[in-house]
C-alpha cells in the first residue's frame, strides 16, 4: 500500500492544472487517472481562455485571473502550447442582439473589461467571409486561444518535473475515510492512502463524491464539432454568434425549433494547424458521446448562415465530449467542510479550458491553507445545499 499526501483523481486538465501549481509550491502529489491523460472532455473541446461570454463581475474576473496565469505560463512551461492571444468577438444578426451588445459591451466595460463594440464596416474588416446583412457585434482583447491537449500535456511535463507522481490507467474503485482521518483510495493498479483528496473527475466527479457519501451536483452536458479544413484564410480568430451566450445561459432566441432543440449556436474557432474547429451544441444526453448527424448537420447549416461562402470547405472530422453542467453556470472549487481533507475542483461546463489554470492555483492555495487568488464564496461546494432550503 502506497502513502500519498495529495491524491488528484482525474487526468484531464484539471488534474494538470492542480498538479503544477500543487507540486510547484512543494505538495507531495499523486495524480490517479482511469484511462489515459486528457482522454475525457480535455481532448473533446475547443481550446479558448475567454472573457467575452462570462457575466461581468465575479465570473469574468475569475477568467481574467486565469488569462493573466495563462500568459504567464506560456513563457514558464517548457512543453509549447499553441498559446496565441488574438481576442475574440461576438456577431449579431439583427437590432435586439445589437440592443443586448451594447448593454453587455457597458456591463464589462463597467466590471474593467476590455470590451467596444464593432459596426458592420468593422466585420468587414475582420473577414470577406461573413454574411453581408450581419448588424455588428463586440469584441473582447483579452482572449486567448491554446492547445487544450497540449497544455494538459505541458502541465503534467512541469509537474513531473517538480516531483509529482502521474499513474495513467489507474481508476478509483473506492474511497474511505478513517478515524485518524487518513483516506483509503482503492483502484484497478492498487491501494493508496493519502492525507488530502482532490475529486477532479469532471462529468465523474458525483461518482467520486458518492463514494464518500457526498453530493456533487454535475450533470453531463453533450457539445459536439466539426473539424474543416481551411483552403482559405476565413478567419484569424475566435468568432461566436450573440446568440450564444443565450443558448449557454437558457434564453430565449430567434431560431427553427431543431437549431433551439440541440442548443446549435455558432462557434468557429481557427487552430495553429490552420484547420478551422466549428460549433456547437448542448444537449443533455447522459454519457453519450456519439456524434449525432443531425446535429452536425445543424452545426454545418448555422456556421453558413454567418459564413455562406464556407460551403464548399472539407469536413476532417466530427466529434463529441461532455461538459461537467451545474445549474448556476459557475465550477465548483472548493473543500467539503464536513469531510476535512476532500476537495472538490470540476463542473467547469464549457468553461474548463479557460478555468483551469485558476482552479489549479485556488486548489493549490486551499491546501497550503493561504489567502486565495480570487474569491471563492461562489464556488463552495454547499451553496447548492443552500438554495435547496431555502
């Protein structure tokens, strides 16, 4: 039986991002993963670190934490990331969606957010490719973009570096809690005892939770892309329709039944490798992660309503993941107060990229018991126990 001090259950990003920041400030780590390193939602998703889609005040000041520790983790980490900062921007089809800008352009500009809005002369510019009766939109030059993979990848390459100890097929199967306050971690590759836990499993973390009789309110969330190939340059940077941020929270939009059924709102996104990522969707499907053609088909049919002349581009590929959905939008980062050493970082949503760093770094200054980065009374586990009794 092995003794670890810190075991982090989960191998995505989430688990590399607190494996750096844990083993970096001198934590003794363990990170246990059931399959192989960012084989779950990691290597299922888009790659941007935004601001432009979080409400302004606590939310978009949490991404803007995690931007500024990207940036620097960039120039520190040895592993390339594909780390570009080109901003971002929303487009708008019609005179509501440019209403609606403009008060979120103020709302963040107002919470210190680098934000203006953008005229149709202005879209022009950005590309030739977009749809001539486009409104307008607003831009966000924060943003940045990344590899998700790689950084996952870079992350644990640093970790290791600082001592952590990475074991890949190695899946939980049970965890208990003793008198002395040591926990038991049973999994497939052996048994392990620990000091502190970390349940970084993402859309596996209530499995985590269960085991210790804990409830993690993370339901799966299914998004789907296209991967096309880009025989022309569309675009530099990451677009998304305004329609977007009303599909992610729950609004009410302007579009057929089955585009509002699956949730499809512009997503496109250009990679290093010049392909083009373009989404996307939500739908609650279990863990279901087949590619449902309809919905591609969906995906396909929106982009070409902001960018007709992409019509004729090839598709590489289409895949789906899971995002770890709570009902308030925000992640949970946080210690479970009634089971001293258990730790809870996961239900980022499609936030998981753009939070990881931030997570890394909150998780890491729990366990060293110091002041936090940010504030976390948002992110405690018990605020859903909370709004349930009142």
């Amino acid at each position: 039986m092995s003794h670890c001090d810190v075991v982090v259950i989960g191998g995505g990003i989430m688990g590399a991002a607190i494996a750096h920041y844990g083993a970096k400030s001198g934590l003794d780590i363990t990170v246990l993963e059931k399959k192989e390193l960012a084989s779950g939602t990691s290597s299922r998703c888009d790659g941007n670190i935004l601001a432009i889609d979080k409400d302004p005040g606590f939310d978009s000041q949490m991404s803007l934490k995690s931007q500024q520790l990207v940036h620097v983790l960039s120039k520190e980490l040895e592993v390339s990331f594909e780390y570009r900062n080109p901003g971002s921007i929303l487009v708008c089809e019609n005179d509501v969606e440019m209403e609606a800008a403009n008060k979120w352009v103020n709302e963040q500009l107002a919470a210190g957010g680098d934000f203006r809005m953008l005229d149709r002369a202005d879209l022009r510019n950005e590309s030739k490719y977009f749809a001539d009766d486009l409104y307008g939109g607003l831009e966000c030059k924060t943003d940045s973009t990344v590899n998700p993979y790689m950084l996952t990848f870079s992350m644990f390459h640093s970790a290791k570096k600082y001592g952590a100890k990475i074991l890949e097929n190695t899946e939980v199967t049970n965890i208990e809690k003793d008198g002395t306050g040591l926990f038991t971690i049973e999994t497939t590759n052996g048994t392990y005892t620990a000091n502190k836990v970390v349940n970084a499993a993402g859309v596996w973390a209530p499995i985590i939770g269960k085991m210790l009789g804990v409830n993690v309110p993370i339901t799966p969330r299914k998004g789907q892309l296209i991967v096309a190939s880009r025989q022309q340059p569309v675009g530099l940077r990451k677009v998304m329709e305004f329609g977007y941020l009303i599909s992610k929270f729950g609004g009410e939009r302007v579009v057929d039944p089955i585009t509002e059924k699956y949730g499809v709102a512009l997503v496109f996104e250009p990679t290093e490798s010049q392909n083009f990522l373009i989404g996307s969707s939500r739908e609650f499907t279990g863990f279901d992660t087949k590619v449902n053609h309809e919905v591609t088909k969906y995906i396909a049919k929106r982009a070409m309503r902001f960018y007709p002349k992409i019509a004729d581009m090839t598709v590489i590929r289409t895949y789906a993941g899971l995002r770890p959905w709570t009902e308030d939008h925000l992640p949970i980062i946080s210690r479970v107060d009634h089971i001293p050493g258990f730790y809870i970082a996961a239900g980022h949503e499609g936030d998981g990229i753009s939070l990881a760093a931030v997570t890394g770094k909150l998780i890491e200054e729990m366990i060293n018991e110091k002041e936090t980065c940010i504030p976390t009374d948002p992110l405690r586990h018990d605020r859903f126990r909370e709004r349930v009794t009142t």
